[in-house]
C-alpha cells in the first residue's frame, strides 16, 4: 500500500485505563477476560446530622480505596453487583440517622453514624464509618465501626461541658473537632466544631476529596470537610452532605432540623494492558505521528466532569430581579460525560438576557449546551405592569413585578423549567403592588421579587414599618472548585426597590435589594437613584430590576467548563476558549474553559 493511503485493524500493544464510577447501585462487568487486578475506591452514605436543640454533625461514610499504593482486589468474575449506600435521612428532632453502607466485591464501607442532640433525653453520637458528632453533654460515636485496616473513619467530637455546642462528625482524615479545649462557656460562639476532615483521591483521574464529617451547631458557622453540611447557627440553617461523596449531614439547631447526609460512591480502575485491536481506519501518516507521540492507542472513551451554566434572565422594569442561569455540574461526585478520541464536540456558551422596559418582562438568558447536558436560560424578571409572559421560567424563574392598581402579591415563576434531577434551578420570589395610604399624598411603592438562583429561590419583597418597600434579594448561587479555584456561579438578579413619594431619603425608601452570590446583580431602588446591576459574565448570574431613569439589568452570560483526566489529550477554539493543567493535588487534571462557544477536540 502506497504511503498516505488507508490502513485497516492493526495490533498495538497499549491500551488506555479504564476508570468505572458507580453514582448509584448497579453492575460491574470486568471488560478484561481472565482474572485482573483493580483498584478500588468505596466511600459509603454519610450519617445526618442531629436536629432539636444543639445538634452534633453526621459522621462520614466508611471510606476504602486501594489508590494509590494498596492492596488491589483481584477480579475473577464477569459482573459483580455494586451496593452505593444512601446517606442518612435528616430530622427536625431527634438523632440523625446513619447513612447506608456501600459494597463492591469483598469490601464493605460501613455507613456514617448519626449526630447525637441534648434536647430531651441527651444521646450520644452514633457509630459507624466515621462516628456521628456528640453534645457538650455526650459522647460523639466511634469511627471504624466495624473495624477494618487501614482504617475506614474516625470518632465524632464531644463531650465538652458548659460549651452550648455540638461535636463535629468524624471524617475519613480525621476526628470530628470538639469544642474550644479550654472549655470556657464565654468562648462557646467563636469555638471551632468543624466536622473531621475527608481524604483527597485521584483514582477517577482528578483529585477529589470525599467522606468529610458535617460541622456541628455552635454560634458561627461550622463547614464539613470533604462534602460534609455545615452546622447550624441560631439564626441560619445547617447543611446537607454533599451527593457522592459521603460527607456527613450538618448539625441542627431549633428551629433548623439536622440534615442528611451524603451518599456515598464506588470507583473502579483497571489498568490497559496488550496486545489489543484498534479498531477503525487510519491513514499512515496519522499513525505514524501519534506512534512518535506516544498517542497511539484504541481511541478508548475516557470520563470527564463538566460545569454547564446558561445566561440569566434580564430584570424587568419596576420589577423582578432575572434569574440565574440554568446550573449542571457533575463535579464532584457526579455522573461524568464520556469522551470518544478523535472527536469535535460543539460547546454552545448561553448569552444573558436583555433588561425589560415598561409593560415588557426581562428577557430570557440563552442556553449552553455540551454533549447531552443543556442547561436552560434564566427566566426574565415581571415588568410594572405585571406582566407575565413565558420568558419569565427557566433554568432558575424570574422574580414578580408590581401593579399600580392593586396592593396584591404577584408570584415569582418557576425554576428547573424544563424539569432536570438533581434540579438546574428554583423560583424567582414574589414582588407586591404599590397602595395608597389614608393620607392625601403619601405613597407606598413596594418591590419586584428577586430572581431564583442555582442553591435557592428569589426573595420576596419587603415592607419597612413607614411603608418603604425593598426588593427580594436573588437567590444564592452555587460554588463549584471544577476549575481548580472555588468560585460562585448563578445566583439571582434582586428585585427593584419603592419609597414613600413625600419622604426624605431615605427615611422612606426602599433599601437596596442585593443579587444572589454567583454574579447576581443587585436591584435598582426608585428615590435613592442607585441604578440596577447586570448580571457578571460568565456566571449565569441574573440581572437586577430596575427603574426609570436608571434602567433595568441584563444577565450574565454562561460558561462551560470540562475537567478531564491528565493523559487527554484537548485543544478548544476559538482562542478565548483554554485548555489548562491543574497543579497538585489536583493531580495534573486538564481544564477546558469555554467563555464563548466554539469546539472541544480530543486526541
């Protein structure tokens, strides 16, 4: 055959590793015949943290892995079946509940235990993986419950007297943090009851830190490490453990209830080896270049995590705040993406929308898309008057307006349009119509609601007692490390803000409505004259609503990011668009950022 023509199957004696991630139970099938080795990673259901009155943090799920340096499992049957354990079920009251136990060949990752609450009958935090979180009065639970080496956790924190706390639950790189260790009850808001620290683990081709216990309740507050919730505050809720990594549920306080747990997940690499076919067609030339790069494989598909953010809604005029792009992600802990070599994957980047004017609602923001994720444009905010149209749901929903005829609420609309699990998105927060007080000239504007966002639903507006109406605050966006660094995306535009016609600012004006974190913008406000903010580009995040003169907001645009294994081999145009290498411990992972559409290509 002449050079440059086209060559069948050859035998070439590499073949990529193959990393298998189980999310949910299911089946592994050994794509190797004869017996193998792999390693393994087997993190189980994180335990819930403890609700009523001064909850202790979950304990983390048991956490096994052979990666890097261990003991590999040696596989001689075709299928196994995979057992990835629930997290705990949360509680209002009453101790947490001990996540499920996850199960893959001969190793079992126990369940994490419960947090332990001093309402009632003061209980102790439970065993398991890692040991739920115990009170100033009791005990946190013992960790490596049963007990395996190395071992799979470590004891929740607790007891410390006269503290007013809850221990933090145990996670797999440590014990839960007790409370201030010089005891003095004066210190009890500023004590550090944190849950136990998880471990970092880059068997999937990324590190990833899992099996972190949930913070207990104490007067700041406390985050998990490693997907655990944080612990409540008097004043602000606990939270859940983080899906697929095991960390444990925060500790409650009344009237916040303890939070669930996380659930749990099970990896499997296995390692190439050959001779093997490489399927398809290739022409000499090719070959011959990817054999002296060391490039030359079967094309086996290879997993990739992804962050997909739509643009925000626009804000309406004398009206709602936009809501928040639509917001996908599998990292961490996700299910992944899988990537064929030598393929063109198109990236579409959404655009945010544009900012309403009267009697026309905020424009929608514009979806991004990669491979078989779509995430939807955020909903544009109600425009004065209320005026609702479809354009107002999306990824997250658009805030309510307002009405000159009628003092009544006008509901925000919905988010997570079209309906995804787990969900892109949640509902803008209502806005109010302005009313006429018994006096001659007085006037009570009220405010827009404020646009949804990724982690929460849009504000409703507010009334001061003198009849100044502030705007709902956008709802929170969501924090995602995929990139390397921790940063916010879509959160909700907040919602216009009224005064009182024949006040003083701004005795009777409104205060300023603030955007979700995550690229918000924060509403305008009428007779202070502060002027709407569009959303920030690249996050999703929702325009502010706004009032005349000073205009309404636009929504951020989104963004795609796409985190492979370090042997993929990636280029992404247009040239805005980058491919950069993760320092450790990230493990050298490679990340594909898009900023504006255009092509992903793989190797």
């Amino acid at each position: 055959m002449a050079n440059g023509g086209i060559i069948g199957p050859i035998n070439d004696p590499t073949r990529s590793d193959q990393v298998t991630t189980f999310t949910a139970s299911g089946t592994y099938t050994n794509p190797q015949a004869g017996p193998q080795q792999a390693d393994y990673l087997v993190v189980a259901g994180g335990g819930a943290g403890g609700g009523c009155n001064v909850g202790g943090g979950g304990g983390a799920g048991g956490y096994r892995t052979s990666f890097p340096g261990g003991t590999k499992l040696s596989l001689t049957c075709a299928s196994y079946p995979v057992t990835v354990g629930a997290g705990g079920a949360g509680a209002q009251s009453g101790r947490g509940n001990s996540g499920s136990n996850s199960v893959f060949s001969t190793i079992t990752s126990a369940g994490g235990g419960g947090g332990a609450v001093r309402c009632g009958a003061p209980t102790a935090g439970l065993p398991g993986g890692s040991g739920g979180g115990g009170t100033e009065l009791t005990a946190g639970g013992t960790g490596n419950t049963p007990p395996v080496s190395p071992p799979q956790g470590n004891p929740g924190g607790g007891p410390q007297p006269g503290c007013g706390t809850g221990g933090g639950g145990g996670g797999a790189g440590g014990a839960g943090i007790t409370v201030n260790p010089a005891g003095p009850s004066a210190n009890w808001r500023t004590t550090n009851v944190t849950g136990g620290a998880g471990s970092a683990n880059s068997i999937s081709g990324c590190s990833v830190t899992y099996a972190g216990g949930g913070g207990g309740f104490k007067g700041i507050a406390n985050p998990g490490g490693g997907g655990g919730g944080v612990g409540a505050t008097p004043s602000l809720d606990s939270g859940a453990g983080t899906a697929n990594t095991g960390g444990g549920g925060g500790g409650g306080y009344s009237p916040f209830g303890g939070k669930s747990g996380g659930s749990g997940i099970v990896i499997v690499k296995q390692y190439g080896s050959g001779p093997y076919q490489a399927p398809g067609v290739w022409s000499i030339n090719d070959a011959y270049n990817y054999k002296k790069a060391g490039q030359w494989t079967s094309g086996s598909p290879f997993s990739v995590d992804y962050l997909v953010v739509a643009g925000g809604g626009g804000g309406g005029y004398y009206g709602g705040g936009g809501g928040a792009g639509g917001y996908r992600t599998s990292f961490p802990g996700g299910t992944k993406i899988s990537l064929t070599a030598v393929t063109a994957y198109p990236i579409t980047v959404g655009g945010g929308g544009s900012g309403g004017s009267c009697g026309t609602a905020g424009s929608a923001g514009s979806p991004s898309i990669f491979s078989t994720i779509t995430s939807a444009g955020g909903g544009g905010g109600q425009s004065y008057p209320a005026s609702p149209t479809p354009a107002s749901t999306g990824g997250s929903g658009g805030g309510g307006g307002q009405s000159e005829s009628n003092n009544a609420p006008y509901p925000g609309f919905a988010g997570n349009t079209p309906p995804v699990s787990p969900p892109q998105g949640n509902p803008g927060g209502a806005g109010q119509g302005r009313s006429f007080s018994p006096g001659p000239t007085f006037q009570k504007y009220m405010g827009g609601g404020g646009g949804g966002g990724a982690s929460a639903a849009g504000g409703n507006r507010s009334q001061a007692p003198n009849g100044a109406g502030t705007g709902g605050s956008g709802g929170a966006g969501s924090p995602n490390s995929i990139s390397g660094s921790a940063l916010n995306y879509a959160g909700g535009g907040g919602g216009n803000s009224g005064g009182g016609a024949g006040g003083t600012a701004p005795t009777n004006n409104g205060g300023i409505a603030p955007g979700g974190t995550g690229g918000g913008g924060a509403g305008g406000c009428a007779a202070l004259g502060c002027s709407a903010v569009s959303g920030t580009v690249n996050t999703g995040g929702g325009g502010g609503g706004g009032i005349s003169p000073t205009g309404t907001g636009s929504g951020g645009s989104g963004i795609v990011i796409i985190r492979a294994p370090g042997g993929a081999i990636l280029s992404a145009t247009p040239g805005t668009n980058t491919i950069t290498t993760l320092p450790a411990p990230a493990g050298g992972c490679k990340v594909a950022t898009f900023t504006v559409s255009g092509t992903l290509t793989t190797g």
